[in-house]
C-alpha cells in the first residue's frame, strides 16, 4: 500500500471518529434528565403545555411538572410555603420584581400580552345587545349573572375589578363600580389624593348577582352551561373555549388593559389584596398595570440549566410562534425589568434591557 492510500484511509479514520464524537455530544446533550418544576399562572396553560411538547422532542428524558394558579397563589408557593422550583411564570410580571427579587431570583422577562374581554356565550341574556358602549348596563340588570376571578388570588380577578373602576372615568358615569361590585360583595373602593383605592377582603362575600371563582379558568364551565351570563376574563381564555361555544366583546382600548400607552393613568387605581384569609392584617397593595406576563428562573433552583433551556426555547422563533398559537402576543424581543440583573448568558440574545 503506498503513502497515498495509507494518508486516505487514515483521514477516513479520523474523520469517522470524528463523526463519532459530533454523535455522541448531539446525544449526551439530548439525553439529559431530571425534572422541571414550574408554578405558574393558569392563563399560561395553552402555551406552556405545547411548549413542554416541543421541548420533549429535544430533551426526551426530562420531566417537566407545571403546577397552575393563580399568580399570587403560584408565588406564594414559593414566599411563603417554601416550595422548591425551578421556574415561575406571571400574568402580572411586576408580582416577580415585587415578590421575588432579589430573595428568590435576579431577573425577570417581559415576553406575551393579553386582553381583558367579556365572555358570553348565546345562552347569555341579552346578549345580542351587548356592544361596548353598554356592556356595564347589561351586565348590572337584574336579571344578569356576571363573574370574575378572585382578586386576592389572581391577576386576572383583581384587573376585572380594576377595570370596572376604570369605567367610571372612560364612561364618565361614578356609578358603575357601585352598581356593580360594591353593591354585590364585599369589594370597596376609596379615592385618595392620588386616584382610587380598592379594598378587596379575606372574605368577599359575592351576593346572587355574580359569581367570584378562585381563577378565570374555574368560570368558564359555569358560562358554558348557562349558570353564569357573562364573564370578565382574559381573551386567550375566551378564545381556546370557542368550540364550546363561547364568543366574547372586545372593550376599548383603554379598558382592555393592553396598551403600556395608559400606563400612567392605570397606575392611579390600586388594589389592597389580602393575601393570608387567616391574617386580615397581612395585606398587599398592587397598582393596575397592562397585562404582560414575565417569567424568571430562579437563584435555587435544583434544574437551573435545563430550566434555562426551557425559557431559551419559549423565548425562540419556535415559542413566540406558540404564544401566537395561544392567543398571546409575544414580545419579540423580550424585556428585562428595571430591577433585573445578571441574565443568563443562553437568554441574552433573546433578552433585550429595559426601556
């Protein structure tokens, strides 16, 4: 055999065992294992659950948890009942810069928008007059059930309730929030030299009128059913129920809680929210805010690297077009928070500084 042939099959040889080693590291890399723990805000479920399916083509071996809820009650798990996570994921981002850094974790990223609608479906009274210059009359006639999620354990509940508040000045009418909560729960409101202040109790006591559930997601069975008229609820949720016949009523702009361009005028209406039913001193106050979910990895968490990967992937081409495909805008990129340090590294290219 001369030199030619020997110097050919010797390339040959390290060219397969270097197809070998490329083999192995896509393998070992694919072959990881452990367990994802995630609490999360249940508006989240339609794209996380995909997410998980797509992130399981990759890492076949790894288990991801997801445990749903409203947000405070999600963060809760980790302040104050010292459960063990790798990942929390809010329908209020600003609940993670206030609750969880920097004890908890160190950043937080703004990555999807939602919408406020009303819910209804063709069992709903009078819902062939609803529009959006009426909808607040037709949910306080007599007749009517209307509901929302609790605003102590749920983002989604306090904004409903917040957006009422809201309707006064965009309708120019101070009797909407009466008529329609305090006159049938236990839910207040007070103004102070700065907007208005709303007190929501351990014990909300609803009257016959409406129907408070733990999330927005527990209203939706009672709407399908006819039990409850109209519910006050995320548009994501709305839409993943329309094959069980649910259409909903986009609100204006303003009250619709999607648009930071109202920012300011949202922060003049907060929310004092108990947190503990068995502590009526243990309070939180919370400023309305456009929804925009944000989600963090946080500082103990035992799957710190494959977590990293499951927001790598949620924060990709890949995930914002399943944020899409649940009814979510994504933001593209995302935005950390003024109070977030130290991104990791895998995220920085998805990952844009406050603005």
């Amino acid at each position: 055999m001369n030199n030619r042939n020997i110097a050919i099959i010797a390339i040959v040889i390290i060219a397969v065992a270097a197809i070998g080693v490329y083999g192995y590291n896509t393998y070992s890399t694919s072959s990881e294992s452990g367990t994802i723990v995630i609490y999360a805000a249940d508006s989240l479920a339609s794209q996380l659950n995909e997410t998980i399916k797509e992130f399981k083509t990759q890492q076949p071996n790894v288990n991801v948890e997801v445990h749903y809820s409203g947000s405070q009650s999600a963060i809760r798990q980790i302040t104050d009942l010292n459960k063990t996570a790798d990942i929390v994921a809010s329908a209020d981002y600003g609940l993670i810069d206030q609750r969880l850094i920097p004890n908890y974790t160190s950043w937080n990223a703004k990555y999807a928008r939602n919408e406020m609608v009303i819910a209804y479906t063709n069992k709903s009274k009078n819902s062939s007059q609803l529009n959006s210059t009426n909808w607040y009359q037709i949910l306080n006639q007599s007749d009517v059930k209307f509901g929302f999620s609790d605003p102590n354990s749920d983002p989604a509940g306090y904004r409903a309730v917040m957006m009422i508040q809201l309707a006064n000045s965009y309708y120019n009418d101070s009797s909407i929030f009466d008529s329609l909560i305090s006159q049938n729960s236990a839910i207040t409101v007070k103004e102070n030299d700065t907007g208005y202040v709303i007190n929501a109790p351990g014990n909300l006591n609803p009257g016959s009128h409406i129907m408070i559930k733990d999330d927005d997601a527990q209203l939706m069975p009672s709407l399908e059913s006819g039990a409850l008229d109209y519910a006050i609820v995320y548009k994501n949720l709305a839409e993943q129920h329309k094959d069980s016949g649910v259409e909903y009523m986009v609100l204006p702009g303003k009250l619709s809680l999607n648009d930071t361009q109202y920012e300011s005028d949202y922060k003049k209406i907060s929310l004092v929210e108990y947190s503990d039913s068995n502590d009526a001193n243990k309070t939180k106050v919370i400023k309305l805010s456009p929804i925009v979910y944000g989600i963090t990895v946080l500082n103990n968490a035992p799957q710190k690297q494959l977590a990293t990967e499951f927001v790598q992937l949620l924060l990709s081409p890949t995930g914002t077009q399943i944020i899409q495909n649940s009814f979510q805008d994504p933001i593209t990129p995302a935005i950390a928070t003024n109070d977030s340090t130290n991104i990791p590294e895998a995220l920085q290219q998805y990952i844009t500084n406050s603005t």
